[in-house]
C-alpha cells in the first residue's frame, strides 16, 4: 500500500508498480488522500496487473491476499 503524495505519486505509480509487478506482488494500493479514494491493482493470471479497481472511501475492498477479507476503506480516514 503506497499513500500518493506530490512528492512521490508519479513514481508510485509508475515505477514502483513496474517493479512491485515484475516481482508478482498480488495486490498493489494506491491511496490519494486528495480525492480521497483507493486504487486497487491486481495481478492477473499472465502475471501483470490488470487496469485498477477504483473505489470511493465509503466503500471497503475485498482482498484476495488477505484471504478475502473486506476492509472499509474509512479505516483510512484520519479523524479530526
């Protein structure tokens, strides 16, 4: 899970997803706290990700690497 900030998003996206891919990481989390929502890659049977899975924060995500668990994503919202 990589939490996008201006600093780092461009390379969390490209180049840490290349990387994370070609060592078969299953599930890749990309957070932007700015929208706020989630991106979910995950590898396909070919062994590369597939196009993401997008997802709101009031949503949870099913992880197949967590054994199917759902997570509610507001875990990730900081409170005020």
């Amino acid at each position: 899970m990589e939490i996008l900030s201006p600093s780092t998003g461009y390379k969390d996206q490209t180049t840490k997803l290349a990387l994370y891919e070609r060592y078969h990481v299953k599930e890749y989390w990309l957070v932007n706290g700015d929208v706020p929502s989630v991106m979910v890659y995950r590898l396909g049977s070919d062994d590369f990700y597939k196009k993401p899975d997008y997802y709101r924060i009031d949503e949870s995500v099913n992880s197949r690497v967590l054994g199917g668990a759902d997570i509610p994503l507001m875990l990730f919202v900081r409170k005020k």
